[in-house]
C-alpha cells in the first residue's frame, strides 16, 4: 500500500533538510542552503504576481526570485522552487505565479511547508514558549514563531493548525488581524 503523498513529501522535505545538516528542527537560512545544494540563485525586483522560476540542466540548477516580495514569502517561493530542482521527477524548467491549482504546484507548496517548518521544530519551538493548550495561543506566539521560522504570517497560521496547535476558529481569528497596522519591520 503507497503512502499518502503529504507524508512522502514530509520525509522528501527532512531528507533534503539533512543532506544540508539542518536535522528536522532548525531554522532554515535560505541562502547558506542554496549555496550548499550548489544553486545559483539571483534575486530581482518583479511584478508581484510572478514568484519565481527555475531551471535544471543536467547538474546545474538556476533560480529566479522576485525581491519585491516579503522575505517570508522569498523564503517560501526558494524552498517551492527546491522541490522542483531536486525532488520533482523529470523537471527542467518552471515558471511559478504566486497561485496556482496545478496539481504539481501545490506539491511544491506542500513540500515547502515541511522543509522550512518542520513538525519537530515546530512542536518544539511551540513547546519553548510553554504552550499546553491551543487556547493560549496569541498573536504574540504567532509572530515568534512565524519570524522564527522565516516565514509569512499566513504560512504560519496554516502551519500551526495543520499541526493542531491552533483550532480552526483561532486560525480564522488570526486572520482578521490587520498585521500591518501591527507588525511594521516583520516578515509578513
């Protein structure tokens, strides 16, 4: 019996995190991982629906990504962007908008989410800041641990209830906080 695909990608993502001696809990440091995985990575201010791209040709890897975006939202589309330069099977080129439905683009998002905020950091960071119960989750936890991670507001939320840490009434709350009346100098 195959495994369901969200937890091949989940162990594609901590395998990949290990090649690049990041364990399953740290941070990731974008940059320092693309010079590890030898990507040559440039960094240009786009129209803000255009993501990013990349290329593979035999063993060399490119990657474009739009600077005009929040650095939490640079993280995300460079990590997407991984998925398709090493896991992807019978990858050469991609162009990413910022949405898509294409069944292949929402596994780059998916595996995404893993390699930048892996369960264990995650349900350990979680645990640092002594929360016991999803009911003593505040915006304050949420920033933490979204600037922790490196990540949008957003991709943290999501994150957080995917893990059952938030309930999906906290996760609409969060939602509705205007974050940029609240959150000037943050990854949003």
């Amino acid at each position: 019996m195959a495994r369901p695909l969200s937890i091949t990608l989940e162990i594609e993502a901590n395998e990949l995190r290990r090649r690049i001696a990041l364990g399953d809990t740290a941070p990731v440091d974008t940059r320092k991982a693309l010079q590890q995985l030898g990507v040559l990575c440039v960094f240009m201010p786009m129209q803000e629906t255009f993501s990013g791209m990349c290329l593979k040709h035999k063993e060399k890897r490119f990657m474009l990504v739009n600077s005009k975006v929040a650095l939490g939202r640079q993280h995300f589309t460079i990590a997407h962007e991984l998925y398709h330069l090493f896991i992807q099977e019978e990858f050469s080129s991609q162009i990413c908008p910022q949405s898509s439905s294409d069944p292949v683009e929402k596994q780059a998002d998916c595996f995404a989410t893993f390699f930048l905020m892996p369960r264990n950091g995650v349900i350990e960071e979680f645990k640092k800041l002594g929360m016991k119960y999803t009911a003593d989750v505040n915006i304050a936890h949420v920033l933490y641990l979204q600037q922790y991670f490196g990540v949008s507001f957003q991709s943290m939320i999501y994150r957080l209830n995917n893990l059952t840490l938030i309930s999906d009434k906290q996760k609409e709350t969060f939602f509705t906080i205007p974050t940029n009346r609240c959150c000037k100098g943050v990854w949003i």
